[in-house]
C-alpha cells in the first residue's frame, strides 16, 4: 500500500524523470553560486529508523551571522507524486524574502532517499528526523517552521502535533492538505467510475495497514498561534465566472471541510485560465478577501 500513498516512490525508475530532475538541480545550483546572499549545502541525513534522506539546505546570508540558537528554518514538505526538486524555484524566492534558512527532503523512496515504509508514522519519522538534526546542532524549535504541501502539509501537520504534546510546539503552514487520505482515496476511487464496494475496499486496506492519515483532527487541537492552511477556492467568485478547481482533492474532503477554521480568509484561487490549481507555485495563487498572492500570506506567517 506505500505506493499508493507516495506513489513518487515510483520516480526513481522514471528515466526521463530523473533526467529532468538533474537538469533541474543544475539550474539550481547555478542560480544560488551567482546570489551572494545564498548558500546550498547537499547531504544525506542517516535517520534513527534507518532511514537516508536526500537532503538540501539553503542557507541565507542574514541567518550566517547568528549563533545556531538564534537561526531560523523553514522545513519545506513536497506533495506525494513529487520530488524536493520541484519545490527548488519556490524555496529559492521564499529563502530571499523571509531571509530564511530552508530545508527540502525527500521522504523515503524517493529519488535518492532509502528506508522502509511499513505504516504512516514511518514517513512522520522522516520529518522528525529533520526537525532532531536542526535541534541536535543547536536550533531552537521556536524557530523552526514546518511548511507543506498537500501530503508533505499533512505529515507537516501529525509531527507539529506530537511536538505540541511534547510541549516543544513547531508551527505549521498547511498548503492545499487532505482531511483524511483514506476518504479521499476512496472518492477517488468513486469518481473514477468504480462500484461501491470497490471504493470501499480500497479505504479500508488504508485503513488496515495504518495508513488512514487523519489530518483535520489535529490540525484542529493545534492553536491558532501556531497554525495556518490555505484550501483552494472551488466556486467562482463574484462577478467573476471562472473558477478552476484543486483537481487533485475534492471539496468534501480538503482540511477546510473538516476543521473548525472555516474562515474565508483561507481561501485562494488559481489563476490558470483552465485545468487545475492544485500543484500551482503559492506565488501564482491569489487570496479570496485581501489581495495577497498565497506566498505572501505564506511569508507573514513564517515571519510571524
């Protein structure tokens, strides 16, 4: 069922994929050397699972200055059919204009991270791991930032609340999330034209090998300081009659369905002229009630 749930474990055999993918760390690295306000450090982070993680870090000038305590990170959490490297462009812009530190993983898997898939709280490990290195060279976590998108907001969001109830809280920026994967693999499943029964089967293998990823619940017990989420706008706004859809995560069961937060201000629309907003860049997003792009809110909240 792993593959089902991070099917980007299937990228590494995708010939023209890891292509692009180099092609794609190249640029990136060629775009940093020539900022001087930037740094790019690679590594594998060995995990106390097992686990090796492909790891990137993106040091900003104003942070070098600084004991570790006082250094601030962002942990950057890709979706479920991607790679860290497809984050790189948005990292880049969000590193210079938080003045942050930021750090993107692989989760195991994928790319060229390895280790064992065996439930949910195996890929939780895998942000956990990241976090523990941060605090390990001496971060403070009340400066570290957990921010993610669709799966990665999911996982992003379990690990800041086992850190609340360990009394360490981290903060979240939720984009674009599920409120439960396994209701969502089973609309899927529906909407694609299968019968009941098989939709059903599908949610409870999930649910059967732990990996049902209940996400509302405890974005919920999260306090409100120390969260924030964006869901995309399903319906066309007024006076305006184009409305382009998440695509990936239907209505019923995004975060903002569930959670008590149903405020509009979490809200942002896509600006393609048609298909899908769901894997959009935050930048290309714009904000339902104040004008702001979803990068910008994403940015207030880091800094915050």
């Amino acid at each position: 069922m792993s593959q089902v749930v991070l099917p980007a474990q299937k990228l590494s055999t995708d010939e023209n994929f890891l292509q692009d993918t180099v092609t794609q760390e190249e640029y990136f690295a060629i775009k940093v050397a020539n900022n001087d306000l930037l740094e790019q450090e690679l590594h594998t982070l060995e995990c106390f699972d097992g686990a090796s993680l492909e790891t990137m870090e993106l040091t900003h000038k104003e942070q070098l200055d600084k004991a570790k305590s006082e250094q601030q990170y962002v942990i950057y959490l890709c979706g479920n059919g991607m790679c860290m490297q497809d984050l790189y462009e948005e990292i880049y812009k969000l590193s210079l204009s938080t003045q942050r530190n930021f750090v993107a993983f692989n989760l195991k898997n994928v790319i060229r991270s390895r280790g064992t898939i065996h439930h949910e709280l195996d890929l939780i490990n895998d942000v956990i791991s990241q976090i523990e290195r941060l605090r390990d060279q001496g971060v403070d976590p009340k400066n570290i930032c957990l921010v993610g998108h669709s799966f990665g907001a999911a996982f992003a969001t379990l690990t800041s609340y086992i850190y609340l109830k360990e009394g360490t809280p981290i903060k979240i920026f939720n984009g674009r999330s599920f409120s439960n994967f396994a209701s969502m693999a089973y609309l899927h499943e529906k909407n694609s034209g299968s019968s009941e029964l098989k939709a059903q089967l599908k949610k409870r293998l999930l649910l059967f090998s732990n990996f049902e990823i209940e996400v509302a619940k405890y974005y919920d017990l999260i306090p409100d300081e120390y969260k924030d989420y964006i869901t995309i706008e399903e319906l066309p706004i007024e006076g305006d009659k184009k409305s382009v859809p998440d695509g990936i995560i239907p209505p019923e069961v995004s975060l903002r369905h569930e959670i008590q937060d149903k405020a509009s201000t979490h809200l942002v629309r896509s600006t393609n002229m048609f298909g899908m907003g769901h894997n959009d860049p935050l930048y290309t997003l714009e904000c339902h009630d104040d004008g702001q792009t979803a990068d910008e809110r994403c940015r207030a909240f880091i800094l915050k």
